[in-house]
C-alpha cells in the first residue's frame, strides 16, 4: 500500500486478520472523530496513522465517512 495524502484502503487482510487503512494525519485529524466513534485501532507510524480492525463493514463505514468529506480514498 503505497503512503499518499488521503486514505488508503486495502481489502486484503493482515497476517493477523485485519483489514488495514493508512492515511497521513491531516486526514487523521478530519477523520478523528469517526474513528473513535467507530472503536477502530489507531497506531501512529511517524507522518503516517495506521488503522486496523477485523470487521470490513467498520472500515467501509470509515471510507463512505472520508468520501462524504471530498477525501481522497485509494483501494488496493
């Protein structure tokens, strides 16, 4: 998943079972509230914020939330 300004959405799983989205942190900060209000798992990773959670309805919610606010959403 290459690291771009916006969100970046994989529909792969991780090797522990997760889906996985990255986005830069002013995206986070547009998206803060939402991830939060959803419960998904945050790790920050430098200029990067990686989002994780094992439910895809959660992580799409997350990216009909993004293209609601006119963010730029890639999917793998």
């Amino acid at each position: 998943m290459a690291r771009v300004k916006g969100l970046n959405v994989g529909r792969r799983k991780d090797p522990e079972g997760n889906y996985v989205v990255a986005m830069d942190l002013e995206t986070y900060e547009l998206l803060r509230q939402s991830i939060n209000k959803l419960g998904l798992n945050t790790e920050f990773m430098g200029n990067a914020v990686v989002v994780r959670d094992k439910s895809w309805s959660r992580i799409s919610r997350l990216v009909n939330i993004a293209r609601e606010l006119g963010i730029n959403v890639n999917e793998d």
